[in-house]
C-alpha cells in the first residue's frame, strides 16, 4: 500500500516533467576575438531561414538578468555578448572581397521578389525551411542571382529593381556600404587601409547599398537631418534609370539640429532607411568600444567607436584612450522612433545569426535599450526639428521581462508636447519558434540545474514503475502498470502536438 501511495504521488511530478518544453539554444562557437587576429570563416552551403524564438533571444542576453544595467555600464556589458563566438567573412582579400557580395544574396536578398522557392542552385526544404547545397554566385556564374533590398533604393520603384551580380560594384548598381564609415575610427596605415578581419567585414553594419548614393550622397558624411533650403546634392534629382527617379529622399546638406562647423555637410537617406541606419550605428557601438578597457590593441579590425553629436569628417585613428565618433546622435535617436522595426530587419537580423556572423544586433531585439543608454529626444511637429534633447538614461536593460520584439510593426511619428522615447512599439509573438524549438515564444527557459533535477527525477520513477510493473504484486503491481500506460499516452499526446 505504501509502495502503491508513493506512486501516486510521484506522478503529478512525471507529469510535469513530460509536459515541460523543449528549449533549443544556438550555441556560440568561441573565436579568438583579439584587435586584428580575428578568425575568418567559409560561408555556409546550408541555410537556416527559420525566426529565432523568443526563448533563444532572451536566452542569448540572459548574462544581463537581474543586473540592471543603463548607460555605459549596459554598452559594457554587451560587448562581450556580441564579441562572443563572433564569426567574420573575408572583405578585401580573395577574390576582392567576393565573400561578403555572396552573403548578400542571402542577408541582403528581397525575398518577396525572390523567394526561397526559386532557389535552383540549391535545394529549398519548405518543411524545415531551410536550403541545403546553396551554390553562391560571382561576377562570372551568377547562379540564383537574387533580387536585392538596396539601402536609398526607392524599393516600390520597378525601375530601380536590382540583382545581386547585375552592375554590382559600379555606379549603376550595387555598393558594400559601410554604414559606420571606415574613416571614422578603423585607422590607415600610411595611407593605406588596413586589410584584416573584424568591423570591416561586420554584416550588422555592411549593407548592399545604391552605388551612385553612396559614392556622391553619403561618403563619409555623419548622418543628420538636412536643412532643406541648404541641400547641395539630391540624388534622386542627379541620378536616374531608363529616365526614371529611384533614389528621391536622399540629400546632402547643413545640418538642421545642430550648428555647422566649417563647410561640413550630413547626410539624410530616405525615410525606410533611417531607422535601420540608427540601429546599425548603436551596435557598432555596443560592439566596438573600449569602455571596459578590456581590449589591448585598437586597431581597423577592432575600432574604438562612440556615438556623439560630432559630425567631422576628419579621417582618424581609434586607439584605446580615443574613441571616434559618428554622429548625429541626437537625429540616430530620432530616426530609431520615426522608423521602427520592421520584419525585413528582424529576419535580416536572424539570418546574420544563424549563418553568417553568429551575433545579433540588441538594438533590433529590444528597441528600449537605445532609451536605456542614450536617453531620449522631443521632436516638433515636423518630425525633423529636435527642440529637446535628455541624455539621462530611461530604463535599463531586462532581458528576461522586456518585450522582444518579434513582428515588427509599431507606430512612426514624433511628438509636439511631452517625451518622444526613441524606442518603437515592442510588439510579441506568441507562435515564432527556432528550427526544433519549441514553439512557444512566452516561455522562459527553465535553469540547468532544475531541468537536470527534472530528468533525473523522471529516470527514477519511470525505473520504479517498471520494477513494481513486473515484479510486484496485487495491487501495487496493477497501479503501476496503468501509470505507465498513462505515461505512454501523455508522451505520445505530446509529440503529436509539437508535429
């Protein structure tokens, strides 16, 4: 009778142990991650197009639960995050870069126009969603040759519609732009630049550009909001295909929040752009600073960078005790609230993760966080002209109870009266999962320790019941039959669901 009560009352336990999720976790593969020695990568033949669930992301943050952190002591603390297991894709050397314009055709690729169902060089799985034997293109083979999203390209704009090997590296088309530019802060030896792996190569910031905007529009040039009446270069009135505008809403000019040094301009991109070249700026940040001094060598692979309302475009060095500048700060915050985050970034985000560079950008995750470093700005009605700026820090970082945002969505817009936060609206999802996760973004991953405990406490139970099923007597024995048979009928019930 004892034995038979001891049961019965191990079951509730059985029970929760079976029903508790199942929890992936993309593992990080540790890089020596020093100045310049960063280690280089092949680009992966099999492509992982699955959302990463919310589980993982939090889980991939989780060394900032309970801490609290706001302003540099957040910056600081996210850098280790980002830096490990980070993994670079050859920019200057083999073949002039080519690695970097292949992994565009999958980062950087427009799939509306160019889904993975029209893969022919490469097998699309629908089922797993994934491609497996993915052959990249090059200037010669151009293979799937995808459509592309192209940074100041009008996207809506048929004329403008581009291919990831068509007139890519020439005016006409494509550019790798460095939307951190390489002048501010990567160094030159000589006057030559340096050629080694790390932020040069950093696809969060290294986005496939219009190539006539960003040689004559954008250069080197801080970005800020134009004054109008000061433009001296609107691309989308220089520049045309088949005598058809597809770069409108891109200037350069004085700046309107802050007053020009000497004849220094900035430049302003079209409004879909805006946000994602904020968001861009502040991981450069989170990622390449030497706030913790914790990096011997500054070098152009390992940059020392900041964010500030300097807009120079003096062409500098990094060192440890310098950081570099890229401004507007004060217009990045503005533009992080007028463009929000959309899906095209999150999934450009979860592909960067998951195939290509190992690391996410925190800033696409959790878009409060630009709130809890930077602080917040108030905008007029126009949406373009600051009229206050508070650099105190509002919130901090929380991981595991911030909203994730999964969906994109969220409202534009700026605010006459009151604070503008500089985040968007968080919006989560219930239903996005990773490859083999579990399926439900709400749940927190349960500690090792109580997962392990959990397991073992299943293993003895079950071990028990199969004793007192075959070797038992009466009653007992009886009990415990039936306990395994209900045991078998949850854990089928279960894996029915999760196919």
């Amino acid at each position: 009778m004892k034995k038979r009560l001891l049961l019965l009352s191990l079951l509730p336990i059985a029970a929760v142990a079976l029903a508790a999720p199942n929890f992936t976790k993309i593992e990080a593969v540790e890089v020596k991650a020093e100045a310049s020695n960063y280690s280089t990568y092949t680009l992966p033949s099999t492509i992982d197009l699955n959302p990463v669930s919310e589980t993982d992301i939090r889980s991939y943050y989780s060394a900032l639960n309970g801490k609290n952190y706001q302003g540099e002591d957040l910056l600081k603390a996210l850098k280790p995050i980002l830096k490990n297991g980070q993994r670079y894709h050859t920019y200057d050397k083999e073949n002039n870069g080519r690695k970097i314009w292949q992994a565009y055709e999958i980062t950087d690729r427009d799939w509306e126009l160019s889904p993975a169902s029209s893969t022919t060089y490469g097998t699309y799985d629908p089922n797993t969603n994934t491609i497996t034997g993915y052959q990249y293109g090059t200037n010669s083979d151009k293979k799937n040759n995808p459509y592309q999203h192209l940074f100041y390209r009008n996207r809506g704009v048929e004329a403008g519609r581009q291919r990831a090997w068509d007139h890519h590296g020439d005016n006409n088309g494509t550019d790798r732009e460095h939307i951190w530019a390489k002048s501010r802060g990567f160094g030159k030896d000589g006057g030559t630049e340096i050629q080694v792996p790390g932020a040069r190569g950093d696809l969060h910031h290294l986005v496939a550009g219009d190539s006539y905007v960003n040689s004559s529009s954008h250069s080197n040039n801080s970005y800020g909001f134009v004054k109008m009446d000061t433009v001296s270069d609107d691309a989308g009135a220089k520049y045309k295909i088949n005598n058809t505008v597809v770069v409108a809403g891109n200037y350069r000019g004085k700046p309107l929040n802050v007053t020009q040094v000497g004849s220094t301009e900035v430049f302003e991109p079209q409004d879909d752009d805006k946000g994602d070249i904020a968001r861009a700026c502040f991981y450069m940040v989170a990622r390449y600073n030497n706030l913790a001094g914790d990096d011997n060598a500054i070098d152009a692979g390992n940059p020392n960078l900041i964010l500030s309302d300097d807009y120079s475009t003096e062409t500098v060095y990094s060192t440890a005790t310098k950081a570099v500048s890229m401004g507007i700060l004060r217009d990045l915050l503005a533009w992080h609230k007028l463009d929000p985050v959309d899906e095209y970034e999150i999934h450009r985000n979860d592909l960067i993760y998951r195939n290509y560079d190992h690391n996410r950008n925190p800033f696409i995750d959790f878009p409060e966080w630009v709130d809890a470093i930077w602080g917040t700005v108030e905008l007029a009605e126009d949406n373009r002209t600051i009229t206050n700026r508070d650099a105190t820090p509002k919130g901090a970082a929380s991981p595991a109870t911030d909203a994730v945002y999964l969906n994109g969505g969220g409202s534009g817009g700026g605010s006459s009266s009151g604070e503008t936060s500089s985040s968007a609206t968080p919006v989560i999802s219930s239903s996005t999962s990773s490859s083999g996760g579990s399926g439900s973004g709400s749940n927190l991953p349960l500690p090792l320790p109580v997962i392990i405990a959990i397991a073992a406490g299943v293993v003895i139970i079950l071990v028990i019941l199969i004793i007192v099923a075959t070797k038992g007597k009466g009653k007992s024995k009886k009990a415990a039959r039936k306990a395994l048979k209900n045991v078998a009928k949850s854990a089928t019930k279960s894996n029915k669901k999760k196919k």
